[in-house]
C-alpha cells in the first residue's frame, strides 16, 4: 500500500485507504479473537504542511462487547488537530533556533498560526513520555539505544528530535504504534 495521504481521507470510500478491520478486540477485558464489523465513520479536523481540513476516520466495533475502536492513519495523533509532521518539525525548529518564542514567530509568518503553549505542550508531552519513547524506539530499532544516555531531559528530548531525522515522522509515528500500541505523544505513559 502506498503512503498514506490525508486527500485519501476526505471522502467517503477513502479510495480503499482505509485499514482493515481489527481481527482481535483491543479492550483487555473482552479480547475476542474476531474480525471487528465495519461501523461508520466519524470526521476530525486535521492540519499539517500539505491539508488543512477534516478528514474521516473509519470505526470498528466489536461483535461480543459491542464497543468501538477507531483506526486512525499514520499521519494522526489521537487527541492532536496537528499532524504528527507539523509537530516534529515545530519541534525540531525550536531546538534549533533555541526558542519557543522565535520557532512560533517563524512558523507563523511561513506557515501558519500557532501559540507558544501548543509548543510548550508538545515539549512536556515528549519529555513526559521519555521512558515509553526509549522502549518504543530500542523495539524498532536497537541501533538508537545510545539515545537513552543522555542525562538531563532537555538533552533527551534534543536526542529524541534528532535523532529520528533520517526516519520520515509518520512512518516512525507508525511503527511505535505497532510496537508499543501507543503513540509517541500519548496522554498515558504506562511503560516502566
């Protein structure tokens, strides 16, 4: 399947996009081993570099406890109106420029309006989720074990943004969530 694009996510059939159903319930306490039904959708706002606008996400429900799941393409955070591409290069340009202020001024006049808590928000989620991001990124690749050496969480989160460069955010957002079935900005760290 070709790289997921939010265009491909605007109308109805999504041009067959759309992930396919679940094949065991996520919820711990049911976990039937059956392909979840097929149960609407439901719009979200989303805005990167490339698509301001509401894309439609793709919910499937279990048949023995009856709940939903939504399935959410690589290119989204659960909770986030920004894509995950819009936030690390945010991010990335604030270490770079060594201010939050300065990273919003230039982001704003190129790109489009953000505030300095959004970005403040992002940093803490990151530095918040240090120990989940370690594990996450040791699965998918061993070779960034070295990230985790660094001491102070400033340092850490510098690491964490540079580090993952050479790999396109979407597909790293992807592969962590395969990995640890969590996105990297998760609400809940849960990894000891």
């Amino acid at each position: 399947m070709s790289e997921q694009q939010p265009e491909d996510y605007v109308k109805k059939n999504g041009a067959g996009k759309y992930p396919n159903a679940p094949t065991k319930c996520p919820y711990r306490d049911c976990g039937t081993n059956l392909v979840m039904k097929k149960n609407g959708f439901y719009s979200r706002f989303l805005i990167t570099k490339a698509f301001y606008g509401k894309v439609r996400v793709r919910r499937y429900k279990c048949p023995k406890c009856k709940r939903t799941v939504s399935m959410l393409p690589s290119f989204c955070l659960a909770g986030f109106t920004y894509g995950v591409e819009y936030i690390m290069g945010l991010l990335r340009m604030a270490v770079e420029l060594g201010s939050i202020k300065r990273a919003v001024m230039v982001w704003s006049s190129n790109i489009g309006s953000i505030s300095r808590r959004h970005v403040n928000q992002y940093m803490a989620r990151i530095r918040n989720n240090r120990k989940m991001i370690q594990y996450g990124m040791n699965q998918i690749s061993p070779e960034n074990i070295n990230i985790g050496s660094s001491p102070g969480d400033t340092e850490w989160t510098k690491s964490f943004l540079f580090g993952i460069r050479p790999t396109l955010p979407t597909e790293f957002n992807a592969n962590f969530h395969i990995v640890t079935g969590k996105s990297f900005m998760s609400t809940q760290n849960r990894i000891a």
